[in-house]
C-alpha cells in the first residue's frame, strides 16, 4: 500500500508564457540604415554592440550614450545605433522606431 500527503492549499505552479518579441521589419531596419548613413556625414561617432546593447560615443563632445530593445523588442544593431546615438546627440527618436 503506498501513501501520500497532501498539501493543504496547495495550488500547482502556473506556466509562464512570454509574449513574442516584436521583430523590427526589414523596411524599419532600412530607414534606420539610412537615417544613420545621413546622420553620420558630418558627425564623429564610434558604435559599439554586444550584450543585448548598443553604445555610441561622440568624439566631438565625448559624450556617450547606450541603448538596450525594450522587453517587448527583438534586438536590432541598427535600431539600437540610431537610438544611441539619439541619445548621446539629444535628438529626437525617430518615429518609427517609436511604435
């Protein structure tokens, strides 16, 4: 005969489903290619990328900014660049990055 114990209140662990990540499109991705390519001609900056970040440095102010995707986002070079650099250029997001 075997036994068994019972737990009052027990209640079973619920599984956790995650949203799936919004993945930037190619035409988004593109824009952000080109705003960088325009951004770029006349301003200084080194980008680096790893880790689920983007880090932008501005070699005219020396000032440095990183970005990271929101939970809801898939990680993207670009879209992390023109974010950084945004940041680090106190310029406007631009709105299509901003869904």
């Amino acid at each position: 005969l075997e036994e068994y114990v019972v737990l009052e209140n027990y209640v079973p662990e619920e599984k956790v489903i995650k949203p799936l990540k919004r993945k930037w499109t190619e035409e988004e991705i593109t824009k952000a290619k080109c705003f960088l390519a325009e951004e770029l001609i006349h301003h200084h900056c080194a980008f680096t990328t790893g880790r689920q970040k983007t880090a932008c440095y501005n070699a005219e102010t020396y000032k440095c900014a990183v970005s990271k995707p929101s939970p809801s986002d898939e990680y993207n070079e670009y879209i992390g660049a023109v974010v950084a650099y945004c940041k680090v250029s106190s310029i406007k997001i631009p709105e299509f990055i901003k869904h």
